[in-house]
C-alpha cells in the first residue's frame, strides 16, 4: 500500500513538471543571447580608423598558442599608419582550442573572437582563415567584448598594494 | 550408500564485449564480460580508447600553454582539473594568490561539481532506462539545470564548457556585475529541482529495487583500491580532501561532509544528491563574502615562458566530483615541467569494477558502472 | 466476399495510420514532460506531418544485412512480426455488423496469432548474430512465456461470465456500458493491462528493449524497411490490444447514443474513444517507471500475477456458478 502512496508521490512530481512552461529555444527562428565575452572559434582582425590593420606582426600570439596554428609573416616596410604589419596571418582552425590566449597577448588587441556561435565551415579551405578572410569577418560579425588590453586590465594587480606588500 | 548431489555447472559460457561503442559505458570503456546465462562469471574492463597523451603534452606545453589542455581532461567538471594544477605550479614556485581570486576559484569549482553530478543523476537514470524516476525524464530535467549552470560559465569566460578561467597566481577573468543575482537565482531553483528529483527517485519502488544492494564495495576494499570521492564516501569513510587538507580557502566555509555506510549504488546515490546540496551551501558563502581586491597575483600573462618555477617536486591534490584529483609535478628550473603525473580519480575508482560485477546480471552492469561515475577523458588522459 | 477484402483493406489503413499518430501523440506527451516541444517543424503547427516524415526516412534508409547473418531468416522475421500484429484485426469488432471475421473462437485466435510476434522476435534475435540480439531473444521468450499466462487467465473472466469466446457475445453480455462487472472483472482488467505492457515490451517491463544494457535489443542489426516493420508491428500490437481491452472490459461499440443517424457511426465513436483511454493508460504507465530487472520481473509474474490471476478466475467461475 505504501508503495502505491510512493509512486503516486512520483507522478505528482511529473504532473508538477507537465505543467512547466518550455524549457526550448526554438533555434533557427528564435536565437540564443550571446553573452558579451562569448568565446567563439572565429577570428577577426579589427582595423583602426585609418583603414589599415591593428595588428604589427609582433609574433606574440603565434608564439604562445598550444596547438601552434597561428602562422604571421611579417611584412616588409611600414603601412601608411608608420606601423609595421603582417603580409600573411593564417589560422588552421581544425586544431583551435578555443583558449583565448591568442587574444590575452595581444599588445594592440589587434585580434578578437567573433560572437559567432554556429559557425560552421563545408571544406577544409574554408577552415584555413587567411588574413583576407579574418578583416572580412571582422567587418560582419560583431566581436566579442574581451581584447588583449581589456583582459589584461582585468588581471593586473593595482601597483601600489604591490608596493606596501614589498 | 550417500547419494551423490550433482550440481549443475554450466560449461558453456559467452562472452560478451560491452562497448567501446555501448550506449551506456559513459565514453569509450570495453568490458569482457563471461556470461553464464546472464550472470556474470567474470569481467575484464579494457580502457585507453581516449587516451591523448595529456600527461607527455605537460612535457613539452609550459605551464601557461598546459592549462587549457586541461579543460579537456575530465571534461564534466573542467574547472577542478585547472584548480589542481594551478595549486601545484604555484605550491612549487611559492606564488600568492589574492584572496577574491580563491573565492572565485571556490564558487567556480563548486559549480562544476554541480553541473558534474546533474550530469551523472541524468545518464544513471538514463542507464536504469525506463522513464519517470529514470530513463529520459530525469536525464532531460537534470540537462535543463545544468544548462543554467553553464550559462553562468559563459556569461563569466565565454565558454560552456571548456572555460579555461584559471591562470597561475589567480583567476583570468574578474567576476561580472550582475553574477550574486545570476547564482543565487540559478542555485536557488537548482536546490529545488534537486529535492524534487530526489522525492521522485527514492519514492520510486523500481529505482530503489534497481539500486539498494547492489554492487557493495566494502570499507576496506575501497580503501585498498584507492577509492576516493563519492565512492569511498558512499562506503562510509568520511573522507574528502576539502575538509581533510583544505587547499585554497576551503577552510572558510562551513559545510557537511556526507557519508553514507551501505556500500550500495544506492549509497553513492545519496552521497552524491546530498554533496550538490553542501555545494550549493559553499557558493552561497562565497559569493556573499567575495572579497575586493585584485584577481591575479602575476603581471598578466605575455608570453608563454612567464612561470619557471624552482626546480623540485610537488603533489597537490584537490577534490573533483569523482575524487582525489592529485597532480606530481617535477620541475628542472625550466618554464615547462620536466615530468607531469596525474593522479585521476575515474582510473582509480574504475579499477573496482571487476570486484562489484562480478555475480551480478547484465543489468547490473550499467547501473554499477554508473554508480562509479567515470568520465573516460579522467581515466586515459 | 468483395465486400471483405474492401473491409480489410480499410481496417489495415485505419490501423496503421492511428498507429503513425500514436506515435506522434507519445512524442508530443513526452516532450510536455521533459519541458520540450517534439515535433514542431515538419507541418506547422507542432509538427502533424512528422509520422510520414519518419516513415519516409526509414523507407529511404540504407537496407544493412550483417555478413554473418542468416539472410533468409533475417529477412523473414520482421514480416513474420508485422502479420502476426496486423492479423489480430479481423476479430475485433468495431460495430456490431462492422468486422471482417466473426469467428466463434475468436479470443483464442487472437492469443494464437499474437503469439507470432514473439516467434517472429526471437528469429530475429537469432538471426542477427550478434549476442545482444541473442540475449534480448532469450528474454523476449522468457518474457512473453511469463506473461501469455496471466495475460490469458486475466482475459478469460470475461470470458467466463459472458459465456462465450466470441467477441460479439461479450460485448453483447455487458450490460451496461464501461464495464460492470462484479470486482474481479477490475482485478482482471488491471491485470491485463500490467500483462498487456509486458506483452508489447513497452517501458517498465521492456527488459528484452534495454537499450542501455543491450543497445536496441533484437532489432540492434536492422535498419531501413525491415525496423520500420518492427516499429510498427509493435504499435499495431499495442492497437490492437487497446482495442481488446476495451472490448473485454469496458464495453467495447456499446454506449449512450441518440436514436437518430446511423448506429455504426456512433458505435465506431465509442470503441475509439474507449480505445484511446486504454492507450493512454499504457503511455502513463510507460512514463512513468524505471525498468525493471529480468528476474525481478519474471518473479513478479510467476509470483504475484500469475496466483492472482488465477485466483481471479476461480473466483468469476463460482460467481458464474452460483448467480
């Protein structure tokens, strides 16, 4: 008999979910919020006001990325803005991480990650981002708030505690 | 003339091969199991189908490079996997680290747990099969939570799952504004649901047939296999290295170390629901007493040689949701460790497997497997 | 004679399309009680045109026969399935001069041929090779040896007090509608629905399914056409069994109608309507449990359901016997 009382008690837990509002985003008519440090695997490369690139070539995030996808070759010369800049900037998508350390280094927050969260690619080309495609996608998607600066500001401790703990 | 009783040996025996690709082998495990009929004669787990060499890459990543791979690791609760080696690296180059860094560590961690155990009450029960109290349902509701858990983490590092929010000397992002209000709305509804989904499962007649007395790990056996975590814990040996050797600020917080004697799938059931509880418990603290201050320790991270550490030896081991998650780190003085050894507690408490299955059915399988709660990225690293 | 065939016909094309709705109403249930939509986008609103969508794709699905199978076997068994459940049809009733086949023993033909099923199940476990389609096999039989019995013994009360195996006279010996019998008629009928859900495999007595012990069970090596005849065969089983149990039980076509219009009309009403509350029976049971383990269930029918039923029987005998 008190068998029965129990699982009498389970289905009251049931009927009280039944009647719960949807927990589904109906995806491709309603989307999903992004939240502002989304960290996606789509990169873009910001250019200032002039037009050129923010990136100086400085080898900082090719350098420190675990999976070492991150190709720069520095240009020759300087662009109009008297900075030097890349002539090429790959990323091999297939092997990224996603850790964001990439965007942490960078001195000029000269690449970001782009809020997209379906991205998705049909060929492996396309999973190549060239430095062509990256300012592309830059210039579409909208990026993500976290950029080098903003990120180190975040971690720095204040100086002057530094100081009277010393 | 005695009269000889003639007991019934069966000669014949199958054998059947549970996975690597099994529905209900939490990943990629391979169990020999010798049935006769469908009681178990002896069993012989087979793992490795995931290993990824973790521990060489520690070799050849510097300490700044490592830390994401670890996410990858115990993939269910990624955050204790950067907790443990953030620790060591910093116990063996004697860094500080403020104390809001600690608390964000502690409320982050903990929310892992959460997320981990919701993820481990919705495949049990979706291994139990069935539905209400099992099967689909529970499995639905508890994704449905854990979902608003891993809003949290996203809303803070961007990513769901693999957040890489740890960095040697603190954390690598401050907290957002609104996050007391995401968590204790989240934690509040969380702990509902919780108790809700535990009425419905020991009130369940099947579920409790399913699960009490089944699979018994003595006190003693789990000791000697290493058990840690909810497993030891569900053989009544109150043991959980938060309370034991408080690392970062564990020692702060007022919680419970549950424990429970029977040894049973059931035990471990229990221990688990009532540790995401104390969980919501720690958080709660934390995030009303989350000091000011900085949250990193270290000048921000620039290039990938930042740490190098002294050279020595150091073990630390913090408490995952499945147990002792232990990293030895050797290092020669260079900015990447000269050797990495991760003690995982999925390989430790799988390793009693062969001792609960045996004698029991098939069925039994899934549920004691589940019961142990390995995840296979833990296991083979 | 052509008349028949004409019957059959429609009999087979009404059968297998509530079949394909009763899948998409469990869809739409489920998915109300794990807080999710279901079907939604194929056939706004909420998906109505899903059913085709599925049997369209499991039509169009790669044919996979397993090298070490027995092809002729293999093959074979899902059609034995679909027959033996669409062949329990013909002595079903729908209104009292709507059915295709009056026969005066037509419980004991609907038991015999229902068995084909499991006939059918276990030449598939064997045929497939593979050892979980073996074990699954072995449970099926296990399995439908233990609850055939109370299964049987739970629908012969009515039997007994109506005096009669065809299905016509027991709906015509029910007074009243919705069943009222005297207390062993409920006892009966809770016990046939318990046995009823063993019998179909459906959740918590699905031990020879288990798809987390023993992946999908006797069908684990079918794809494309041939798991769709299994799919099916299953739900029609289960049509077929709701519509029995109300027969049986609750009164089948009977129940309160106005004197004008064609009777049939109404008469077909009634039975489907009692139909749809025996299917919903089953579907609330099968949410609503975990699974059960072999030898727990295979005890609770040779201990508990096995007596009670039998039990039951003697009971409605004597009360026959006396009243």
């Amino acid at each position: 008999m008190s068998q029965i009382l129990n699982v009498l008690k389970v289905l009251k837990v049931a009927t009280k979910n039944f009647f719960r509002e949807t927990f589904t985003i109906m995806y491709p008519d309603k989307k999903r919020e992004i939240p502002e440090r989304f960290r996606g695997p789509l990169f873009g490369l910001p250019t200032d006001n002039n037009g050129d690139l923010k990136c100086i070539a400085c080898k900082l995030c090719e350098q420190i990325c675990p999976s070492e996808i991150i190709n720069v070759t520095p240009a020759e010369g300087k662009n109009k803005s008297g900075r030097t800049y890349p002539e090429k900037f790959t990323i091999e998508l297939q092997a990224c991480l996603a850790c964001e350390l990439c965007v942490q280094v960078c001195p000029t927050d000269a690449i970001v990650m782009l809020k997209v969260p379906g991205w998705a690619a049909l060929s492996r080309d396309e999973l190549l981002l060239t430095l062509e495609k990256m300012v592309e996608y830059g210039k579409k998607y909208e990026s993500s708030i976290i950029a080098g600066n903003i990120l180190r500001n975040m971690q720095t401790p204040p100086r002057r505690e530094k100081v009277a703990a010393t | 003339m005695e009269r000889e009783l003639k007991i019934y040996e069966p000669e014949e025996e199958i054998i059947l091969n549970m996975g690597p690709q099994h529905p209900s082998t939490h990943g990629v495990l391979r169990i020999i199991l010798k049935l006769s009929g469908e009681k178990i004669v002896d069993v012989k787990p087979d793992i490795g189908y995931l290993h990824r060499g973790v521990e060489k890459l520690g070799e050849t990543y510097t300490y700044v490079q490592f830390l994401p791979m670890l996410d990858r690791n115990d993939y269910l609760s990624a955050t204790t996997n950067e907790f443990g080696y953030v620790l060591a690296v910093e116990k063996l180059a004697g860094i500080m680290v403020p104390e809001r860094a600690q608390y964000i560590r502690v409320i982050f961690s903990e929310l892992s747990r959460i997320a981990s155990h919701l993820v481990w009450l919705g495949t049990f029960c979706l291994d139990l099969g069935g539905a209400l109290g099992g099967g689909t349902t529970v499995f639905l509701y508890c994704f449905r939570e854990r979902e608003r858990i891993l809003d949290i983490f996203e809303k803070m590092t961007g990513s769901r799952l693999h957040p890489h929010l740890m960095q040697i000397g603190g954390v690598r992002y401050d907290v957002y504004p609104s996050i007391d209000k995401d968590i204790k709305e989240t934690l509040q509804t969380v702990e509902k649901r919780i108790n809700e989904y535990e009425e419905m499962l020991i009130n369940n007649p099947v579920f409790i047939d399913r699960t009490k007395g089944i699979g018994i790990l003595p006190k003693e056996v789990a000791m000697e296999y290493g058990c840690s975590g909810p497993v030891l814990r569900g053989s009544g040996v109150k043991f959980d290295l938060r309370k034991a050797c408080p690392y970062s600020s564990y020692d702060k917080f007022d919680f419970d170390v549950p424990s429970f004697d029977g040894g049973d799938v059931f035990d471990r059931f229990r221990v688990r629901m009532e540790e995401m509880r104390q969980s919501i418990k720690i958080i709660m603290q934390a995030i009303e007493g989350l000091p000011q201050g900085p949250i990193s320790s270290q000048m921000p991270v620039k290039v990938k040689v930042a740490i190098k550490p002294k050279p020595g030896e150091v073990y630390v081991a913090v408490e995952s949701p499945r147990g002792e998650l232990g990293y030895y780190i050797y290092s020669d003085g260079k900015p990447f460790a000269y050797r990495v050894k991760i003690r995982a507690p999925s390989f430790s408490n799988l390793s009693v497997l062969p001792f609960l299955l045996k004698g029991h059915l098939v069925a039994d399988v899934v549920a004691i497997l589940g019961s142990i709660d390995p995840v296979f990225g833990d296991v083979d690293r | 004679m052509v008349g028949i065939i004409f019957l059959t016909i429609i009999y087979i094309f009404v059968a297998l399309f509530i079949v394909l709705y009763i899948t998409w109403i469990e869809r739409k249930f489920a998915a109300k009680l794990h807080n999710r939509v279901g079907p939604y986008y194929v056939g706004r609103p909420h998906g109505f045109l899903q059913p085709f969508a599925d049997v369209l794709k499991l039509l169009l699905k790669e044919d996979i026969i397993p090298e070490q199978a027995d092809r002729k076997i293999f093959n074979i068994a899902p059609i034995i399935v679909f027959i033996g459940a669409l062949l329990t049809f013909p002595v079903l009733p729908v209104a009292k001069n709507i059915y295709i086949s009056d026969l005066s023993v037509g419980l004991i033909y609907f038991f015999a041929v229902s068995s084909l099923i499991v006939f059918g199940v276990f030449l598939a476990g064997w045929a497939s090779n593979s050892k979980y389609a073996l074990l699954s096999a072995f449970r099926a039989g296990a399995q439908v040896v233990s609850y055939e019995i109370p299964l049987i013994l739970s629908a012969l009360v009515p039997v007994v007090l109506a005096g009669s195996l065809r299905t016509n006279d027991i709906i015509q010996a029910q007074k009243v509608p919705f069943a009222l019998y005297p207390i062993f008629g409920w006892v009966s009928f809770i016990i046939f629905v318990i046995a009823g859900l063993a019998e179909e495999n459906k959740v918590p007595f699905d031990v020879p399914e288990a798809e987390s012990e023993l992946v999908a069970a006797y069908n684990v090596e079918y794809s494309g056409i041939k798991f769709a005849l299994f799919y099916a065969a299953e739900y029609v089983h289960i049509l077929a069994l709701s519509v029995l149990g109300s027969i049986l039980f609750l009164g089948g076509y009977r129940g309160f109608y106005p004197h004008f219009g064609p009777e049939w009309l109404y008469q077909i009403f009634w039975l489907l309507f009692k139909t749809f509350i025996m299917l919903t029976l089953f579907l609330l049971i099968r949410w609503s449990f975990v699974r059960i383990r072999i030898d727990r269930l295979i005890n609770f029918s040779w201990k508990y359901l096995f007596p009670i039923s039998l039990f039951n029987l003697f009971l409605a005998s004597l009360w026959k016997l006396f009243f």
